[in-house]
C-alpha cells in the first residue's frame, strides 16, 4: 500500500491509479545516472547523487524488461554539450568559450526604434570523470549594436584537470523582433605542457593589434608569406623544389643535372619556384609546375627523373636514314584564323599577391584577333610570366613544320625537348648521308673515308658526325681530298673511344653526313619517342627555330594601347 501527497503549486494534480497493472518508478529529486559501458542493447549504470556516484545503491530490483525510457540532462535545458576541452591524455588551468553574434544585439521598440537587448547565458564544467558536480558561471550581454559581435569568456581552474564544459543560453532568443542570434563558436583549453616544436612541422606565432571597428571596405584578412625550407636545397629554388618532392616519394633524381641547370640558368636568371596551394594534384603534375617556371620539361631518363631545360643550345644528336626504319615524313601547317595571334598570362604578383595578367603580344600586332588566356603557376615575377607567355606566342606564330620517323631503338639515345638533327637522301636536298670506314689524323686535321661518293658542287661543303653513343658534332667545314675522302679539323671527341672506336665490328660505324652550307639539315625539338610492340620507336618532333626563344632576356614593356 503507497499513500502519495501531492503539494506542487502548478501542474496537474494527482487524480489516482488508472485500472489495471501499472508500473511506477520513484527515486529522490535530481534522480541522475552515469553510463558506465555499453555493450549492444545493454547499459550499465551507476547512480548519482549530486554529482557523486553512490557506492551505496545496490542496483535495480532483479527482474526482466522489455522496453524502457532514458532522457539526457541536456533534453529539457538547452544545453550544448558537454564537450572536452582538450584530449584525455592533457591538462588545463584554464579555459575559453566564444560566443559569436552574426547579427549583432539589438532590441527594437514599437515603433523600429533600436533598444537595448539583454543576452542571458550559462557556462558549467566540472573535472572529468571526478563525479563531482557542476561549476556554474552565468553572465549577459546588453547592447544595443547591430554589426557582427564576438565575446570571449575566459575561466582560470582552482586547481589543473581535465574538464567537460556545456553552454546554454538562458532567455529566449529573437523575442519581440530582436537581432540577437548566439553561436557558441569556440573551445579552448590551455595546456599545462605545450611543446615548443613539431617534428617536420615549422610553427609560427602572430600577434595581431586592431582598433575597435573595422572600415566597410577593408579586408579582414591576414596573409602570411611563408617559405619551406627544403632538407636539400636553398628555399624558393627549383632544384631544391624538385628535390623536395622527388625524395618525398622515393623516386631516384638526376641531381647532377638538376644541379647544373640551377648554377648555369636558375640562379643566374633569377627563375624561382614560388607556389602555395590547397588543393589536391598529382606528384606529376607538381612536378611539371616546378620544370616549368624553370622554362623547362620534366622527364624520365636511364631511370632517373630529371629535367631538359628548352632553349637556345647545340643539337644533342643526329638520326639519319641509317637509323629510319621508315622514311622522315614531315608535315606543314598553314596559317589560319584559328592560330593564336596574342597570349594572357595570368599569374600571382609577388609584390601585391593578386591575380595578374601579362598580355604578350608582338610589335606589329598590338590587337590580336585570338588570344589563348594560360594560366602560369609557380612564378611571381611579371618580366619572368612574359618570357614564358612569349615562348608560347613565338610557337603559335612561326612553329609550322612537324617531323615523323620511326627508327629501331636508336631513338632513345634522346629525351623529349632535345634539339636533334634529321637528314635525309632525298635528291635535290643537298645532302648526303653515309658511314665511315677510317679515319687518320695527321697535323690537326682528320681524314674520314665513307661508303658514299660525295657531290663537291654543294655551295661551301660542311659535315656533320653522329658519334656512336648518339651525340653529334656541330658543323665542320669540309676539304676535298677524294670522291670518298673529306678531311675536317681535328676535334678532341675524335679522341674519345666512347664516341669512336672503328676497332669493333659489333658497334655500328660512324654516321658522317655531307652536306651544303645554305641548305642542309632539319633542326628539331623532340616532342614524343614512343615504343612501338614490334621493339622501334616512333618519334615525333617540330622545328627548332632561335626566334622561339628571342624574348628569353626581355622585360615586361606594359599592356598594348
């Protein structure tokens, strides 16, 4: 038999027991439970008396249930949280709480005029895990301010812990037409012990002084030049920048030759490699941005990754019909309306940080008709966006003549962008490609026989060696001294037994070819050596012109009129 009283002063009062069998659940006012661990669709729970666990309750009646109910302490209150205010494993002496108003505070009358507003709000924490109870710290806000607002509430622990905080708001919000929207925007916890260095990681600390209002137009940000530090290589050099992100991925580097294009073309011309960004790319193409802004392409070679610089430099080989499995095929473009006739760089100043446009365009053509918009990464410096952007413009204008051939594995004597030579026997051409059987050298001039009678009627006769590891002479100036006999200076690569060795009948001979001074090879640049299945190589190039690469020394004359 239970005999209840029922004194509240609201609420409905207590009418008696429906019929039938009814479940009734009485414990003392605050009546609170902690999980202890969950397993599946079990809990195990201690009881809480104001905020402690009491080791004196025993449990709950042993029976069996089929459903039961559990409310959360924040359901009822409006509470947001609790949250932790640093990881398990830390301590704080003490903590920050922001609350950010959007819309600002402000209170408005009958008649829109503004009025103060009141903002009531609650912060409570207690240590972790202590069981005991809640530490209340309760404040407003009174204001009348209609922009954007933010508040700091800062609370300094008795005594270091972890602790649990929980925020709530303590009258109603947007009352009577109100602007008085509240965010709690921010936890922070201050660590007993912060490390003064990350491994691998460079920290940096800012102070930032303001005034009181910021004016309508003014930026409300904070840039930050930051410069990596590279394990190997100055900071902001391309050498370094390719170094960094090859050793990152394991790959194996030509740093011989990544070296040497830094002390002979980088460093002198001042080409860096300046680049942030946020967003996900390839190692690839991370790689291509660095080459780049360099003036150079990235590439593979004798399984090393390297990069091939472009420009004005003396051809690295030869392929002759001796080499051609296939006859040189070579197509011409014809200008059209079509063609690019002007180029926009757009790039990141490094004086200012904004976007900006180079406009490259040629002397005679101030208004071009077509324009390609290219976008240039890596580079802050504008004369060095409008060498680039001139690079790409020279191209459009004068590049007309593409080259096919396939040859056996000769062509992979040769990188994409080397600056090769292709010949051809094609009558009428002036020119004549054969093999060397000897050579003597006598009084610093060498006496080569070839396979080939040779035509002296060609206007000032010159010849040209390929050596046996696929490199090549430059032009030399051709004596007569038989149908099958020329005689040239002498150079020192004659002496190299790497380039010439007529001793072995395994290696193939050398490739001499014979020709005029006014018209005589084709220069090229290699666009693509593509494997075949049947174990050749296709190769692909375009002609190779010095005008490419005039504008590589110039500077930024200024947008045309």
């Amino acid at each position: 038999m239970w005999t209840l009283a029922y004194n509240s002063a609201t609420g409905t009062a207590f009418s008696g027991m429906p019929e039938g069998v009814q479940r009734l659940s009485l414990a003392h006012r605050g009546n609170e439970y902690r999980i202890v661990s969950a397993d599946g669709t079990t809990a195990t729970v201690a009881r809480l008396v104001s905020g402690a666990v009491d080791e004196s309750w025993p449990g709950f009646s042993a029976r069996t249930m089929i459903d039961y109910e559990a409310t959360g302490l924040n359901d009822t209150l409006s509470w947001l949280g609790p949250f932790l205010v640093c990881p398990e494993n830390e301590l704080v002496d003490a903590f920050e709480v922001n609350f950010s108003f959007p819309n600002g505070i402000c209170g408005f009358d009958s008649k829109g005029k503004k009025r103060i507003r009141h903002v009531e709000w609650e912060i409570q924490y207690r240590f972790y895990g202590s069981g005991s109870g809640w530490v209340s710290h309760q404040g407003e806000y009174a204001l009348k301010n209609v922009n954007g607002l933010g508040f700091t509430e800062r609370i300094t622990l008795s005594s270091p812990g972890l602790v649990e905080v929980r925020c709530r708001r303590r009258n109603e919000q947007g009352s009577n037409n109100a602007r008085d929207s509240m965010y709690w925007q921010a936890l922070r916890g201050r660590l007993l012990t912060r490390p003064s260095s990350y491994p691998g990681v460079s920290l940096m600390a800012v102070t930032v002084e303001t005034g009181g209002k910021l004016a309508a137009q003014s930026d409300r940000r904070v840039n930050v030049v930051a410069t990596r530090a590279y394990d190997s290589g100055t900071a902001r050099t391309i050498s370094g920048a390719l170094l960094h992100v090859a050793n990152s991925l394991g790959l194996e580097m030509d740093v011989d030759t990544i070296n040497a294009l830094e002390s002979a073309y980088w460093t002198p011309r001042g080409e860096n490699f300046d680049f942030a960004t946020g967003d996900s790319i390839s190692a690839l193409e991370m790689l291509q941005k660095i080459a780049n802004a360099g003036k150079s392409r990235f590439l593979l070679s004798d399984g090393l990754a390297t990069v091939n610089r472009e420009g004005i430099k003396p051809w690295t080989g030869v392929i002759t019909p001796h080499e051609m499995v296939e006859e040189l095929q070579s197509g011409f473009t014809v200008p059209s309306d079509d063609d690019f006739d002007g180029v926009d760089v757009t790039y990141i100043n490094g004086t200012t940080w904004a976007e900006e446009t180079v406009k490259c365009r040629t002397p005679d053509n101030p208004t071009p008709v077509k324009i390609e918009n290219y976008k240039l990464d890596g580079v802050l410096n504008q004369d060095h966006a409008y060498q680039i952007g001139m690079r790409r413009l020279m191209k459009y204008l004068q590049q007309r003549v593409t080259f096919q051939t396939t040859t056996e594995l000769d062509a992979l004597c040769y990188n994409t962008g080397d600056r090769i030579v292709l010949t051809d026997d094609i009558p009428g051409n002036n020119t004549i490609s054969c093999l060397v059987e000897a050579m003597t050298t006598a009084g610093g001039v060498t006496t080569f026989t070839v396979t080939e009678p040779l035509d002296w009627s060609y206007e000032n006769p010159r010849a040209l060696i390929r050596y046996q590891d696929g490199s090549a002479s430059g032009l030399m100036v051709a004596s007569r001294v038989g149908d099958f006999q020329l005689s040239v200076p002498h150079l020192s690569e004659f002496d190299d037994p790497m380039k010439v060795d007529l001793s072995s009948a395994t290696i193939e001979p050398i490739r001499l070819v014979f020709c005029g001074s006014t018209r005589h090879v084709y220069d090229a640049i290699v666009e693509e050596i593509a494997p075949q299945s049947d174990g050749t190589c296709q190769v692909t190039a375009k002609e190779y012109l010095e005008s490419f690469y005039q504008y590589d020394d110039a500077t930024y004359p200024g947008d045309a009129a």
